[in-house]
C-alpha cells in the first residue's frame, strides 16, 4: 500500500511507539496531526500538532482528523478497554453506539477490524506504520547480541509453530519457551505483563530455567492497527523474566527506539533475532496430534445460556490446540474473547490473573460472562471454582475423561459458587 499525500493523521494511544512514526514521517517531510487519547498518551505529543480527546469522545476524533486534512490514519498504542459507565461520550459516541458495542465481544483481531471498518465508513484510509515509517519493521537476522545459542533454536521454532496453531482462536501475539515446551503464551493482559507473570513464576519456583520469547503475528492478523511491537521495555521484561533472547518475525514486527535496544541487548547479555516464520514451522519438532474439534458438551448443573455453549466450545479448543505442545491444563474463554490459557503457572495461578483481564464493561455488570475449562488434572475443586466465580465467570466445563468423584466434587463446589457446570467427555 502507498500512502496517499496531505498530513497524516495518527491516533495515538500508549507508548512510545506513536511519537517514533510521527518523528520518521515528518522526516519525510509529510506533516501529521496526532489527535491523542487523554490518560494513555504520552506528553511528548505536543511536540507535534495535536489535539487530545477522551476515548469517549468519537465526534470529536473525527472532528479533529478532518479539520487538520488527514484522509490517511494510523492507530498506534494500546488502550485499556474501558469500563462503558465511566466514559464522556460526545454526540458522535451516541451516533456509532451499535458500532462501539459492537467491540465488547470477540478477540482482539475481530475488533480492530471493526475498528478499520468505522474509519473507514466515515471517509479515512486506515494504513499501517509499516507502510509510513518501514524503517522501523525488523529486517532477518541477528539484531543485535550475538547469535541464539544451538539449545535455544528448538524453542524458537516451536515458539513460531504454537503462535500459527494459535491463529483460528484469535489469540497472543507472544509465547515464552524453554526446553520444548510453552510456560507463557500470550492472553488479553499483552507481552509487559505476560513476562512479568514469568518472573513472579520463577520466584515462585515454577516453571523451566532459561528460555526464549517469541512474538509474531497471527496469521491473517489486521496488521494496519496491531502491526506487533518491541521496544527497551520488551528487553528489559526478558531480562527479569530469566530469558536468554527474544525472536521476532522478519518483515513483521516492529522495532521501536531501536538504538536504546542495541543497547539494552549489548548491556543484558541478551539476543534479538528476526526469523521467518514459515521457515520456523517447518523446523519445529515433531509433536504429538491434538484433537482440535471440541467433543459433545452434555450438562451437568446449573443454568447455561446460549452463549455459555459457545465460549464453552471456544476454551475446550483452546486446551486442545496447545496440548501438543505440552501445556493447557486450563483455558477461559469470555464473548468468545480467550482470556488465558494455562502454561506451566497452574490452573488456579491462571484463574488468579483473570479478574483483571474482563473485556469492557463486564467488570460493571452483575450479570455472569464467560467460561473455564480445565483438562483432568491435579486442581483443587473449592478453589478454582472460588477463584472462577470471583472472576465473574459463568461456569466450568470438565474438558477429557475425569474420575467420577473428582467430576462430583466440582460439581458440588461450582454449585456452592453459583456456577453451572458441563463435561465434555468425548475431548481427547
């Protein structure tokens, strides 16, 4: 894609990643206008022609955009999906409300692609920051540090194979391996606080020693607004993590701030290296076959809606999708939105994380949303179903063949905790 001409508008959430791309195109000599998220941006968009908005506010982003002349926009950083009650919408939130509820179900990927569709409709070119500033996309090879040690090599491949496996479900753009098997992938909480979980398991004695971090892609991800990201903070999250390198896809990642990187990595005694990933795939190990159609939900208590069934569905897919691979005790699934899935920390350490990982709004509602599933394994019945229900979740799905005091004993506990529970006997 070529970027057309005119200033170039870029919304800019978190990070430092928005200031970065306006600084390499107005380099170019295109102007920009940043229209940027009051409470995510950073300050230093003032260095640049601006306006601030409330995420509430959409009328006034599209306001903003037209009046500077931009026909051509770029989405860059993150923003914490809200909670509805607290925002200060303006007149235009109340003109697109179906599209803006709209974002409340679904992965990350589905989203922004209803993102792009509303600029779109309303008269803008959505474009990526690799199509305006491509000297910030990692080019193949070692990028800094020296290259990744022989017994690392095995888990970089495996690393780019779960990430592919992961594609249909909408899920992680991140996994941390060591020693052939995933102990982090990647849910709604993104890569910071993925590998901040990794070091508050090492401290606590879980987990393998060693490893490497993997980010890429989903296939057939919308990579004009979720184009993935590194920057320092990705190596220094590696290095407290325990980690030994970072691997990217060549070509499709960016790398932001790549100076203070070289640095870091040189400081760390750590690596980065782009890869291709189809090339990855085919050098990962050989792993054993996973079942990845769900088998047939039957009820065991408690009352299911509809869209119980298909988040049930979703978690049980999930579980079977990283089996191969050696993780996936458990896996939550809310408005078909794969919260977690459990890789190597437990299942109750997983469930422990959710309640802060809820899509917008859910936090606010009474109402129950989303499901657990847990392969037959060693977990404690009273405190998962506990942990589960201080979540907000619905209900808990028994994924594979469990022993029958076992499936009673959770059943009794999710009934104690107000949840409905279904077995799914036919998972392998």
């Amino acid at each position: 894609m070529t970027a057309g001409g005119g200033p170039l508008g870029i919304l800019a959430g978190n990070g430092g990643l928005p200031l970065e791309v306006a600084d390499e195109v107005r380099r170019s000599g295109r102007p920009v206008h940043i229209v940027a998220i009051a409470g995510a941006a950073e300050p230093g968009i003032e260095a640049h022609p601006h306006t601030w908005v409330d995420l509430g506010q959409i009328g006034g982003m599209l306001r903003a955009f037209r009046e500077a002349g931009c026909q051509d926009l770029v989405i860059l950083g993150g923003v914490r999906r809200p909670n509805l009650l607290k925002l200060r919408p303006d007149l235009g939130f109340f003109r697109n409300l179906p599209v803006i509820l709209s974002l409340m179900a679904g992965g990350d990927d589905s989203v922004l692609r209803r993102v792009v569709s509303f600029f779109e409709r309303h008269g803008f070119r959505v474009v990526g920051a690799h199509n305006v500033a491509p000297a910030l996309v990692a080019e193949e090879g070692v990028l800094g540090g020296a290259e990744p040690k022989d017994h690392l090599l095995p888990d970089i491949a495996l690393g780019f194979a779960l990430i592919e496996e992961l594609a249909p479900l909408d899920v992680g753009q991140a996994v941390v391996m060591a020693n052939g098997r995933p102990i982090a992938i990647e849910g709604a909480e993104g890569t910071d606080r993925m590998l901040a979980r990794v070091r508050e398991m090492r401290a606590a004695g879980l987990g393998e020693h060693g490893g490497v971090i993997v980010k890429a892609p989903k296939r057939g991800q919308e990579l004009r607004v979720d184009m993935p990201a590194i920057g320092p903070r990705t190596v220094e999250g590696a290095v407290a993590a325990g980690l030994e390198g970072i691997a990217i896809a060549a070509g499709q990642v960016l790398v932001a701030e790549r100076s203070r990187v070289r640095e870091a990595l040189h400081r760390t005694g750590l690596f980065l290296v782009a890869a291709n990933p189809e090339a990855q795939w085919s050098a990962a190990p050989q792993r054993s076959q996973g079942e990845t159609k769900p088998g047939r939900l039957r009820w065991v208590s408690g009352k299911v809606k509809w869209r119980d069934i298909r988040d049930a569905e979703r978690a049980i897919q999930a579980i079977s999708t990283v089996r191969p691979f050696g993780a996936g005790e458990a896996a939550v699934v809310a408005r078909q939105h794969v919260l977690a899935i459990e890789a190597g920390e437990g299942a109750e350490r997983m469930l422990e994380r959710v309640a802060g990982l809820r899509q917008w709004g859910d936090r606010s509602s009474r109402r129950r949303r989303g499901v657990v599933a847990f392969r037959a394994a060693n977990a404690n019945a009273k405190n998962c179903t506990q942990w589960a229900a201080n979540s907000g979740l619905a209900g808990v799905v028994l994924a594979g063949p469990w022993p029958d005091g076992d499936r009673s004993e959770f059943a009794m506990a999710a009934a104690r905790a107000g949840l409905f529970v279904l077995t799914c006997e036919d998972h392998g």
